[in-house]
C-alpha cells in the first residue's frame, strides 16, 4: 500500500513538472503581450524595457528556470494587465469557482441520485424511458446554450432571477442549475447503472426472500453498496467541473478563475495564465489523487494491479 | 493514472459512465437517421441549401421564422442580423461541424492510438514516459487547453481541427495502453513472440486489430463530444471565424440579439444538441454491442 | 470609510504596507471649511450626498498618470486628474487648470496662470513648481512614460514665474499643444511624488480632478469621491462606484434592475430593448471612436497600390446601409477618415458615394487582378461594437462587385500584433481597424495612421509625409486650418482608407438622473452628473 502510495505520488510529481513545462511554452506561444500593456505612441525602447523588466528579453529555457525557481517559492509573478501578484488575482478567483461548482455538484446530486434510483427500480417503465431520455438531453446540451436559454426564459421573458453577476443566492440560480444540469446527466446514469447492479445482487435477492420492506431494501442496502463508484465519480466530476465552468462563467459574467484564465490569455497576460492553469490543473490531480487512493483502499485489487 | 482507472466508470470517455446496456439489441433508428441526414447536409449540403450561407442582404434583416408575425416562406427559419438565411447557415454549419468533429476525432485517434500501442507494447521507458505526458494532458481540463492552444495557434479551421486533436488525443492513448497491456498477455501474442515476429508487425497485426472496437466505440462517442468542443471555442470567439460557419459560431455571433431575435441562438443550439444526443446514441449502442463488459 | 478614518489614515501614511496599498485617504478636513469653489455653491457636507453606482466595461491597466497605456484607462484619468487645458462640457479645449493663457507670436512659448483655487485631492493648491514638476516627471527617463514623445517631450523648460504663473518653452513649434495638455500632460503634486516612494500613483492616484480616487479592487471596482473643493466642477455626488463588468448583457442588466445607476459601453443592438423601459433612458453622444477598413497600399495586392483602385474600393460600400444594419444607427456615417469636428477635417469634398456599377468599371479599366481573393483581417473578439458583422458586411459588398475575399478574424491581441506591426504583413490586404482621436487635433492619429512607417499605416507616400511634417508647424490657428484641410483633401483623393463611421457612445441612464455626456470624449465624464429635477 505505502508503495503504491509513493509510486502515484511520484507520478503526480512529474506530471505535475510536464504541465509546468507545456503551461509555461503554451502561455509563449499566444503571442507579445506588449501592445496590449503599452500605448501605439511607445517607443521601440519602451518596448524593450517592459520586455526586459519581465525577463521576456531573455532566452525561453532562461527564462523556463527562473519561472520554475520561483514557483517552488510560491511566486508566479506579476500580472502585466493588473500589475499585481498573478496568484493573488488567481486566489481572489478560485473562490467563487469553487463555489460554483460546489452548489452545481449538489443540484447534480439532488437531481441524479433520485431520478437514476428511480429508473433502476422500474427497469422497461415508461419512468426509465424518461429518464434516459434527461440524461441523454443533459449530455448532449452545450453549458452555454442551457445558460442562454435559462437567461432567456428567467431573467428576460419573466424576469424572475438576475441573469448574470456574483454576490447573492439568487446569482446562483441560474450558473448553478446550468451546470448542475449538465454532470446530473452522468450521475443519474452512474447511479442507475450502479443500483441495477446492486439490486441483482444475491445479497439484496436474499432479503427480497427475507421479506424485508422493499424501501429498506433499497435505502439501506442497494444504495450503500451502488454507492462507492458513485461517490469517487462524484470526486472526479467536481474537477471536471472545476474546468468546465469556463464557459457558464462566460455565459454568467462569473467572476471565477475561467473568466479570469479567458481574459488572461486575451491578454497576453503570461504570470495569470501560467498561476491560472497551475491552480486548477493542482486541484483536479489532487482530486483525481486522492479517488485513486481511495480505490486503492477500497477495492485492494488496484494497488496490487 | 494507471490500469485503475480503465475500470473507473465514467472514465476514458464513456459519457455515460458505462455498464447501461438497455435497448443494445436494436440500432437507435431516429439517431441513426439524423446522423446520415447531417453526413448527406455536410457532403450535399450548398446543393441543399436555399441561399448561400454567407451571402447578406441587408433589405432582409433579422427577418423571423415564416410561422412568426413578419415571417416569409423566403426564409423559413428567418434570417441573421446581416440578413442571412438562417436555415442555409444551418446546413453549411452542420458541414463544419461535422467535419471539425470528424477529422478532430481521427487524427486525436491516430496519433493516441499511435502513442498508446507504443506505450502499452514496449513498456519501460517509452511507456513511464507517455504516461506521464498522458496524465499531464488529462490533467487539464480540456476547454482550458483548448483555448491557449488557440491563442497560441490561431484560429481557423486547420488550427481547431488540431488544436482539437491534441487536446483528444491522451484519452486514447491511455484506452489503448491499457487495452494492450491486457491483449499483450494472451496466447496468440506470446506465440507470435515466440514464432519470432518483431515487435511492429506483431502490435499491428495481432494487437491492434483486438483493441479496434474500443477505439471506434470511443471515437464515435467522442464526436459529440468534439462537436461540444469546437461550438464552445467559438461561442468564446476563439473557434470557427465567418466566412465558415459552424453552430457555435452562428450561437456566438446571434447572442447579443436574444432580446430582439431568439432565433439566433435558438436553432443553431437546437442544431448542436440533436447531432450531439444521435452520435451518442449511436455510439452508447456500438459500445453496447462491441462492448458488453463496458471498460469504456 | 468616515472622514475622520479618513483624516486619520492620512495623517499616519503607511507606505509600505501592501494589505492598505490600494486605500488611498482623502484629505479633505481642515480645507473643507472654506469654501473656495469659485462659480460653485457652497460645498455640502460629503456624508450628505448620494452615492453614484456607474457600470463600466474594462479595468484600468495604470493608475499612474505618466504611464497610461490607451484610451481605455480614460475613464479613470478624465475624472481624477487634470491638465492645464482640456475639453469642457461640450468637448471644446478650454482651460482647465490654468485660468488663461497668452501665446508667443512665434508659437514657441506659452505663458499659463493656474486658477487660485486649483487644489489636488490632498488639500494642496497646485503651483506653478508643480506644473514644472509634472513636465520633469513626464519625461524623466525612469518614469518610462510610453508616450512622452507626443507633448512633454517637446517641452524646453518650464519656468517658475511666481506661485501662480510659468512659462512654457517648446522646442519646436506644435500647433497641437494647447489640445494635448488634457490627455497627454496631467498635472501631478509635487509634494506626493516625491514622498510617495517609486510608484507613487499606484498607492494613491492623487490628482486635481473633480472626483478623489478612495479605493480600487482589481477587476472589480474603483472607488471615487466627488471633490468638494474643486475648483469648478463640484460632482453632486459623494462617493462613486465604478463596477467593472466586461459582459456586455449583464452590465446593461444593471442599469435594468438599478443596481447601477449609468451603465457605459451599451452595444447598439440592446439599446433599443433598454430604450423601452420605464425606468431607463438611453444617452447617446458622438463621440471620436472611429471604425474603418485600412488598406495595405505597401506590399499586399498590387492593385491596392493604385489611388484609382482604393477610390473605388470606397464606392463599393454602401457605408448607410451598413451602418443601419449593424449598428442600428447608433453611429456618424464619415466620408473623411476623421470626423468632422477634428480641426480641419471640415473640408468640402465630394463624397464617394455607393457607386458599385462605377467602382467595378474603374476596376476593370485599372486592371486590377479580380483572380487573387483580398484578404481581410478583422477583429474576432474586440472592444468595438459590431466588429465581425461590420467586416462581414463590407466583405459582402465587396463580393457584389466580384473581388473574391477570405476573412480572417483575430482576437484583439493578436489583431493589434498585426495591424501594428512594423513589418506589415504581405498576406494581409485589408484591416478592420478602429482608432480614437482624444482630442480634436488630427495630427496625433495621422502620424500613426498614414506617416511612413508609422504603426498602424499600411500606406506610403512622400508627399504627404512632407504636409504631415509641417502639419503643426503653424503660429496662425487660420493658416493651419486651411493647410491641414488641404492634406485632408489630398488624403481623400488618395484613399488610403475606406472610413465608414463614428461611433456613438451609448449610455443607460437611471431616471432619476439627469446627464449630458461631454461629446467626443469617448469615456465617461462624469462630473455633470445631476439629479433629475
């Protein structure tokens, strides 16, 4: 156990040095940050000193190693846009993205969980039909299409909830069902795949012989045992949400890290970029870490494999 | 991630986190049907189309579908804020759509199955270091790579089709990998080893075949999945850029007139979800044909 | 913030400590007894004033003055700070600072007197020690002020008359100065730059403008106070919130549902919706924003080297039509690559007109090769309203007249990296581009725009860099006017541009205020903001 646990651990690190390497030559590529920063009245030698108060005058495998000293020391530089600390923007950002996806995860739950139970109770139903007639619909609806049309029919036809901004419940509404919307899609077709599974089992056959009331059966037994995939499925979409909510911040005028990482690499912004996708790439291989463990732990065969 | 996560469900691309096999004995005829209609739209489609699809005719703007007040049989679904049919933008975006999808999904395909052959066969370094990279890739959320490639890149349609297919390409090479890695232990591979054969040919004639139904499983999932992709670059404005059209685009550039116009934003969505749910449809019944045991 | 924490955050300056670096403290206690405004009432107290929520569209890029980056920072530094001279209410230079001015007959040197009552934020009145400082910084190497080169740097000296009076000695005659004090020459205090440390501006942008700046958080708002002892333009509101939200529908949104009371930047197409609503009215106003297609007359299609051609490219477009469909109205048709209150764009020419018949016919007889496509690069995300659909739109005419095109839309970074560039791009044909004059003095955008080798020209021609040259070589406001309207005729007939239109600024105005945004300044000016009666 301790050897799979240092081995993924190992792993994590150098991808984790991969990604600073392609962030750091991906953020390059987009292009020269100094018309964007500098008047059209600047000189070649205005020019020249912004490139080389930044470093950018120097050699990219130079400036690479001054990049990676100063990220072990937590430093990502400063932002040419908003000439403050590039992570200290990202952390102001992260907030309010983690709360996204947050609230999204439990409409996804709140929506999934019953609606795959359901299904899986009445195999053949017109129910089940229904059912995956919404997850197949919620997978294939683009987030900003469904935000679009959440604005349409709630903020502009009956303007009942604000169509955009951050601060109160009611700007949650709308971003929140959106994405929710989209990965309940997956957890009502997790769960009912799951619970299907879990209700052929001999040992919930064997209560339906007991007698045991079928609610019991269902709440207590299926559900406990359907529900570790879900649960570590769970662990993994809320990274994928973490990610995914670019758009539907977008879409919201979201204050969140997507927003932030878009309007960076408009731009040119390079420390933002760089502190932006660092942040969230950390945050997803932590989470996709930390299921992987728990697999292992759970289910010994892994960590053997 | 290593072998673990093969038997994840959810994971490596199955939309559906895997193991529903419900209706997998009869094709999805609608789904089916939509998605020949939209290849034939794709092919046919300036042969179709009423107009062609970028020409303005600012005598005829915003002009609504002909069911709503003010609407013409001129154009049925309306027109666009340059005066464009929207019914011809349609069926030329379903060209662009499609065949962004389509070439994203083969060359991610190509080059990942490429890469997860290599890395499942050979092992060692090669594979220590492809996975790596894999992870790296996957480590991303894969809008966000998306988008700096394009700035990085440009945008245009070779731009996306590749800026598309590396951000695709990890999720096959890690189905691949792991699909070798089992295949590899097998008797018929061990005795081809032993028979002599070298490495390529045994990978690509004994292996490769084997592990086929996954990838075109994964592939055809993956095209609603790029369809999704490639509309969400250009509603951002980093995607598709007129004179082609593409659904995303048409959302994009009709968004400002949701107030005045709803059918800007209304048809080009509804464009994207019907070709989505059908290429998913289709792929959820290849996958559970092809693939009863559900590792996808 | 009360006034007391004000004065006391003031009276203990912390430098230093980054955690308050942006609150910047208002001096306002011990003057404010006095009344000192000249024409204004007599202040009232600050807490008894309303609050102003105003919705703006970008962030500031730089707080200091020295240093501003482009038009879009105005909206900061047309509030805040001030120049000797610059526009008044109706965008007219005017004397701002100063309270009058006398010119040498050779042009080459300016006497100013300051307003007696001209204070900065902190309480100080502005001398003439600081006028002479606000030059020294300006052009100081290690300020790096990108643009000294367009007025400061062609300042001699500044002598020190007396408190209230300085000399200004140019180096070169420039008729264009009185013009660029407002945006290319603000008046900092002395006193605070240099107590304030290396980038005193970003601490506290201290200024003498009718609003004080208190507190900025980036990219989400910035905080003003109207100025009580202003010398003239006393605001009627105590403290400002400018909200910075980029998304065009959820800024207009705010001005719907009354979060904020002016939304900016309104685009033309959600005008008309806002428009219908009881509790919104729609402010537009001409402003200098100027939207056209540039021509690459240097190494793209050979055709574009011949002044026949660019005149009958320019009679392809129809420019009204195009502009009612795009920007439903909300803008100046221009036949002139200028609109017409710049200083001697006001010359009669005829315009070109939508000839499509004609400009085919004079195509053909120049010979021009209709089998090589024009490549048109526009802008894919941009800061002008309507971009893709404008360049979508004169592509289309000019398909009319058989010129085959290819768009090719970038973001805005890398839009500006090629309309930019020094080297200009041979497999670019034509730009979608847009420009802002920040004053009425033409000579700043066509230095850039047509000059030789200038950053956004993609045109070359000896005779007219010649009448750029003398352009503001003039003493004679007459003899200049006749002049700079003779190179606008000849750059009419040279057509190295097809100009299409003026923008309007469009604002969403609560109600209950009443405002006449300041014309041809494209930022919001905000001091004449009042409560509708």
């Amino acid at each position: 156990m301790a050897r799979f646990l240092l081995t993924r651990l190992g792993q994590a690190l150098v991808t984790l040095a991969l990604l600073t390497v392609l962030i750091f030559v991906l953020a390059r590529l987009t292009g020269d940050p100094t018309p964007l920063v500098l008047p059209s009245e600047a000189t070649e030698a205005d020019r020249a000193f912004f490139r080389q108060q930044y470093g950018l005058d120097r050699p990219v495998h130079e400036q690479y190693v001054v990049f990676l000293r100063n990220v072990l020391r937590g430093d990502f530089g400063i932002s040419f846009r908003y000439r403050e600390p590039a992570f200290d923007l990202v952390l102001a950002a992260i907030g309010p993205t983690l709360q996204l996806a947050g609230v999204s995860m439990l409409v996804a739950i709140l929506l999934g969980l019953p609606l795959g139970i359901a299904a899986a109770l009445r195999p053949g139903s017109w129910l089940a039909a229904t059912v995956r007639g919404y997850a197949s619909l919620g997978q294939a609806m683009p987030t900003f299409w469904t935000g679009l049309m959440l604005i349409f029919v709630f903020a502009i036809s009956i303007p009942v909830l604000p169509s955009s901004g951050y601060g109160t419940a009611a700007n949650f509404v709308l971003p929140a069902v959106t994405l929710g919307f989209y990965a309940s899609a997956s957890v009502t077709m997790l769960t009912w795949a799951n619970m299907t599974e879990a209700l052929r089992s001999d040992f919930v056959q064997m209560e339906r012989v007991l007698g045991i009331p079928r609610r019991l059966i269902v709440l207590k037994h299926a559900l406990r045992n359907a529900s570790l995939p879900i649960v570590t499925y769970l662990g993994l979409q809320f990274g994928l949400l973490l990610g995914g909510a670019v758009v539907t911040e977008r879409v919201f005028a979201w204050p969140g890290v997507g927003q932030m990482l878009v309007d960076a690499i408009l731009n040119r912004d390079y420390p933002v970029v760089q502190a932006a996708v660092m942040l969230t790439a950390v945050l997803v291989m932590t989470i996709n870490l930390v299921v992987d463990l728990l697999y292992a732990v759970l289910d010994p065969r892994v960590s053997r494999s | 991630m290593s072998a673990a996560a093969g038997e994840r469900p959810g994971d490596a691309g199955g939309l559906f986190g895997g193991r529903i096999r419900a209706g997998a004995g009869r094709p999805p005829l609608f789904a089916t049907a939509i998605c020949l209609l939209l290849v034939v739209a794709a092919l046919g489609g300036g042969a179709i189309a009423p107009y062609v699809p970028d020409e303005a005719d600012f005598t005829a703007i915003l002009a609504p579908p002909a069911w709503v007040e003010g609407g013409s049989l001129a154009h049925p679904l309306g027109t666009d804020q340059l005066g464009r049919d929207m019914l011809s933008r349609l069926i030329a975006g379903a060209r662009i759509s499609l065949l962004t999808a389509g070439a994203a999904v083969l060359a991610g395909g190509t080059v990942g199955v490429a890469l997860g052959l290599a890395a499942g066969y050979l092992g060692g370094v090669v594979e220590a270091v492809v996975m790596r990279v894999v992870d790296a890739f996957l480590a991303l959320p894969f809008i966000l790579m998306a988008l700096a490639f394009v700035a990085a890149l440009g945008t245009g349609i070779g731009n996306i089709i590749l800026v598309m297919m590396l951000t695709n390409w990890a999720r096959y090479a890690r189905l691949v990998r792991s699909e070798v890695v089992s295949i590899k232990k097998r008797d018929f591979v061990l005795l081809a080893r032993v028979a002599g054969l070298r490495p390529l040919p045994i990978a690509l004639r004994h292996i490769l075949p084997n592990a086929l139904t996954s990838i075109l499983v994964l592939g055809v999932l993956d095209v609603g999945r790029a369809i999704i992709l490639e509309s969400s670059l250009s509603f951002l404005g980093l995607g598709i850029q007129p004179p082609d059209v593409s659904w995303g685009l048409a959302l994009a550039e009709g968004r400002t007139y949701m107030t005045v116009a709803w059918w800007l934003t209304v048809w080009p969505g509804l464009a994207i979800v019907l070709a989505v749910m059908s290429f998913n449809a289709l792929g959820e019944w290849l996958k559970a044909g092809f693939d009863p045991r559900g590792r996808l | 913030m009360t006034q007391a924490d004000a004065n006391a955050a003031s009276a203990r300056p912390n430098p230093s400590a980054p955690g308050i670096g942006r609150r910047a403290a208002l001096l306002s206690g011990a003057g404010a007894a006095v009344a000192m405004a000249a024409g204004a009432a007599v202040p009232a107290r600050a807490q008894a004033r309303p609050p102003l929520t105003v919705a703006i569209g970008t962030d500031l890029i730089t707080q200091d003055p020295c240093r501003i980056a482009g038009g879009n920072d105005y909206f900061f530094f047309a509030n805040v700070f001030e120049g000797l001279y610059g526009p008044d209410e109706n965008g007219k230079p005017a004397p701002l600072l100063a309270e009058s001015h006398t010119a040498s007959p050779d042009g080459l040197s300016y006497e100013f007197t300051l307003r007696p009552n001209a204070r900065f934020h902190s309480g100080e009145p502005v001398t003439a020690e600081d006028v002479r400082f606000s030059w020294q910084r300006a052009v100081a190497p290690e300020t790096r002020n990108p643009r000294a080169s367009v007025l400061v740097a062609n300042i001699a000296d500044v002598e020190v008359l007396d408190q209230r009076r300085c000399r200004v000695k140019l180096k070169q005659r420039d008729a264009s100065f009185l013009d660029n004090c407002g945006e290319y020459w603000y008046i900092i205090s002395k006193k605070h730059a240099e107590a304030g440390g290396e980038n005193p501006f970003d601490r506290q942008p201290i200024g003498t403008g009718p609003f004080a700046f208190v507190e900025r958080r980036v990219r989400s708002y910035i905080k003003l106070r109207g100025f009580e002892q202003h010398w003239g333009r006393v605001p009627a509101f105590g403290e400002v919130t400018l909200k910075i939200i980029p998304d065009d529908q959820s800024r207009v949104a705010q001005v719907q549902t009354g979060e904020s009371d002016i939304v900016t930047n309104v685009p033309p197409v959600l005008a008309a919706p806002l428009q219908r609503l009881p509790n919104v009215q729609v402010v537009r106003a001409p402003s200098f924003q100027n939207i056209y297609i540039a021509i690459n007359a240097l190494n793209g299609h050979p055709g574009l080297r011949r002044a026949d051609v660019r005149r009958a490219l320019n009679m392809a477009v129809d420019k009204a039509a195009l502009l009612r469909a795009t920007m439903l109205g909300f803008a100046q048709q221009l036949e002139q690559p200028c609109h017409p209150d710049i200083f001697g764009c006001d010359a009669q020419v005829t315009p070109y007109g939508y000839n499509p018949d004609r400009a085919r016919q004079i195509l053909t007889e120049a010979g021009f090769d209709f089998g090589r496509p024009l490549k048109l690069l526009g802008q894919g995300t941009g800061r002008v309203p309507q971009a893709r659909e404008t360049l979508q739109g004169v592509a289309a005419f000019l398909n009319r007249i058989g010129i085959r095109t290819e768009i090719n839309m970038l973001d805005y970074g890398a839009w500006i990296s090629v309309y930019g560039a020094r080297q200009k791009d041979p497999s670019v044909d034509m730009v979608f581009a847009n420009f802002t004059d920040y004053n009425a003095d033409p000579s700043g955008r066509l230095l850039r725009q047509v000059r030789t080798g200038a950053t956004y020209s993609w045109y070359s021609n000896p005779e007219i860099d010649a009448m750029l040259d003398r352009m503001n070589d003039f003493a004679s406001i007459e003899e200049r006017r006749a002049f700079v309207r003779r190179l606008f005729a000849r750059l009419h007939e040279e057509a190295p541009l097809i100009p299409l239109w003026t923008v309007d600024s469009i604002y969403g105005v609560g109600r209950g205020l009443s405002w006449k945004p300041t014309p041809h300044v494209s930022w919001p000016v905000l001091w004449n903001v009042r409560r509708a009666s």
